[in-house]
C-alpha cells in the first residue's frame, strides 16, 4: 500500500481532532504502529467486514453474478453476495424504503451490505459499529447514546435514521453521491485531504489517491445498484411485484381504520413500505409510498374516507343503548369514587374498563363506563385483545366485519391488552 493511502487512514483515525505542535508523536505512532497493524488485522480487503464472521445457510443458491473485470476479485464471493442481496430484500427492506422515502441515491442501500455484511452486532476498524458501520463522534453528533452500558448504533432503527441524517449531510457538502460513500465510509476528513492535494473535486480526476480497497467497494455497490436496475426492469422494489410504489402526499390525516371500512387492504404492507409510519395514520403533507391502486383509490374516495373518519373519531356510530357504553369527561374536583357513586359502577371495574395503573384521574380526561344493567345480547360475543393495536387488525380476525360494525359496540381508541371488545358473531 502507498505511503499516501497510509497517511489518508491516519485521517479516518483522525476525524474531527485537529492536531497541534505536541501531537506530532501521536502521529507518528499512528503511522508506524497503529495503522499497519489495522491494515494486517483486515481479513478480507473485499469488504469493511470480516467475512468469516457470516454464517450463509447451506440451502443458499449461488447465481452467477456476471461481474466486470474491475470487481473480478469479487468472484470468489459470489456466494456471500447472493446472500447479503436475499436479505437486503427480506429482512431490511425498511433501510431501503427509508433511503427512497427521503430522496438519497438508491446507491446509499449498499451501504451496511459493504460496510458490516447486515451484521446487528457488527465490530469494525476505527470503532465503527452496527450495521451501518457508524464511527463514534457520528453516532455522537447525531444524539444516540454511547455510553459505557448503551451504545445506540446497535439498534437498526435509530441507527438508520441517524445515517440518513449524516448521508444528507454529506450530499450537501459534496453534491456528489461517491464523494458522499467515501466520507461515510472513511471520513470528510479524509476526502477533503485526497481533494486538496489533488486539487479538484471531481470524482474521476481524484480516484487515483484514493485507497484501491475503498474505490473497490464503492463501485461493487455502483454495480449491484445498476444489475439490480436491469433485473427488475428499473424497479427498485422486489421482484414480482405486480404494481410499482408511487409516492404520495395527502392534506389531511388519513387512518388506516377509515380506509379499510371502504377498501380491504394489506396494511402490513404499507407499514413495511413507509417504516417512518408508527400509528396506523398516513400523515398530512408526508410522502408515503404506497401501490398505484391504493393511492388512487384513496384519492377517489377521500370525501367518503375523511367523513367516515370524523365520525368514527367522535363516537358517532357508537349505539350507547346497545353497547351500555357511556365516556365520563373528567371536571376539575372529579374523584374516582364519586364518579363510581354516580354510575353505580365500582372503582375496580372504572379502572379495568380505562386500563387504569392507579386511582390519579386528570381533568379533560375521557372515561369508558359501561352500565351494570346492559342488554346480554346473544348475538354478541367477546374478544380479548392481545397485541392488536387498531380496529383494522381485529378485521384480520373477522374478515366478515366492517369498522363500521366495531364502532356501533365499541368507543374508538387505540386497544390496550387485555380489553375485551364487543363483536358481532357470524
């Protein structure tokens, strides 16, 4: 390896510390011990990763991936491709919709594929870690937690949010996509250095002084970006894929519950398309991506949709007579007790119906009480919440039901475990 790559990596090391006259030793420490005993410690120059670390399962399909001569030495690992590019597609979909749904080359998918292999509890060169490979003062200055019993870069969510916001950054500064990998996967330090010497920003000018190992990987990932291209003819979604996501923005708050009293739809689907969304709502001037038929349908049936909605929120379909079911808005000098008295209900059961940790009520809170002499209808039976959230899940369950129907028995709210529920049998 040149001398001038050598230096280039005591830069990553250096990130962000500016050096002063006593520092020269810490220099030359980095130059003659540090950084060879690093570069010796990597185990595959192919990858930011130690490869032996990836467990492939013995059913993997090897595809002969067709690569050009300037990635040849990629072709003893074919295999781990195939694999790290089946579980890009399977099991983190949700970075890839997290890149699109902010607008970032779709090149910054590869990015945890070259720099940890998908590995959560990924360990590499420089204290980089997690799947994402994020340095220490990176993860620092995007606000996750490192500390000596937390380190925030393991968890694949908070982690994919702060690299979009560092990958963002970098695309500002640089306006240019390779510019940008370079700088997430080394430092801007050690970019501004190969651009100063070289004096010119442009990729093709400067890619000489950059380390061969780094350029390697950066056009392995421009690769795989383009061969998937031309796999799924320009679709950036999964293979058979019957529709293409579009993206789309909507005026209003629109829930999940008001769009399947119209229209039975996989919600799961669009969850794992938009991971950004955590409450069953497409939210007001959001871009979410959604199927071409979906989209369109909503848009169609907006004024249906949103009128529903307003009625379902505000109890309007709700059949108190039927359903024995009254909600108590707490006034200031409001006490358990007497709210108890005055419905002829216990505490116990005020506090069971409301999910209720203690007898501290607030004032404007909404009550659920139920009345002690409803009507047992026999066309009605009860079902205990586990883990659904949203009326549209207890649909999964009841496919022959409409919201509209949960509503007539039920005050709408987000469920709770353990809250039983008023259904109509079959």
């Amino acid at each position: 390896m040149k001398i001038d790559h050598l230096k280039n990596q005591v830069l990553i090391v250096l990130d962000f510390i500016k050096p002063n006259k006593k520092g020269g030793w810490y220099f030359i420490f980095l130059v003659n011990f540090l950084i060879p005993i690093s570069i010796l410690s990597q185990k595959s120059e192919n990858f930011l990763f130690n490869t032996s670390e990836i467990n492939i399962p013995t059913t993997q399909t090897n595809t002969p991936l067709n690569l050009p001569k300037n990635l040849k030495s990629y072709n003893s690992c074919t295999n781990l491709l195939n694999y790290l590019l089946k579980i890009k597609d399977e099991r983190f979909d949700f970075i890839d919709s997290s890149i699109l749904a902010n607008k970032l080359p779709v090149i910054f998918e590869y990015l945890p594929l070259i720099s940890s292999g998908y590995q959560i509890n990924h360990e590499g060169a420089y204290s980089k870690k997690g799947v994402w490979g994020l340095a220490y003062l990176t993860a620092l200055r995007s606000e996750l937690v490192v500390n000596n019993y937390v380190d925030e870069r393991f968890d694949i969510k908070l982690a994919t949010k702060a690299s979009i916001i560092y990958l963002q950054n970098l695309m500002k500064q640089y306006k240019d996509e390779n510019w940008a990998m370079l700088a997430f996967i080394t430092s801007p330090n050690y970019v501004s250095n190969i651009i100063k010497n070289k004096g010119s920003q442009k990729w093709e000018d400067c890619k000489k002084n950059i380390n061969p190992r780094f350029l390697k990987i950066i056009e392995l990932a421009a690769w795989l970006e383009k061969n998937k291209k031309q796999e799924i003819k320009n679709s950036i979604f999964k293979k058979n894929t019957v529709s293409k996501l579009n993206l789309y923005t909507f005026k209003e708050n629109i829930y999940f519950d008001a769009i399947a009293q119209h229209k039975k739809i996989d919600f799961t689907k669009i969850i794992n398309s938009n991971p950004v969304l955590i409450n069953s709502v497409l939210p007001k001037n959001y871009p979410v991506y959604l199927k071409r038929s979906t989209g369109n349908y909503i848009i169609k049936k907006i004024d249906e949709i949103l009128n529903f909605q307003d009625s379902m929120l505000n109890d309007l379909y709700l059949d108190n007579l039927v359903s024995g079911q009254k909600k108590h808005l707490v006034i200031q000098g409001d006490v358990l007790g007497q709210i108890a008295i005055d419905y002829d209900v216990s505490i116990s059961q005020i506090m069971s119906w409301n999910n209720l940790k203690n007898t501290i009520i607030y004032q404007g809170q909404k009550l659920l009480i139920f009345s002690n002499s409803s009507p047992n209808l026999e066309n009605l039976l009860n079902h205990r919440i586990s883990n659904e959230k949203y009326f549209w899940q207890i649909l999964n369950k009841y496919p022959y039901l409409k919201i509209k129907d949960i509503c007539k028995y039920n005050s709408y709210q987000n469920l709770k475990p353990n809250q039983k529920l008023k259904i109509i049998k079959k």
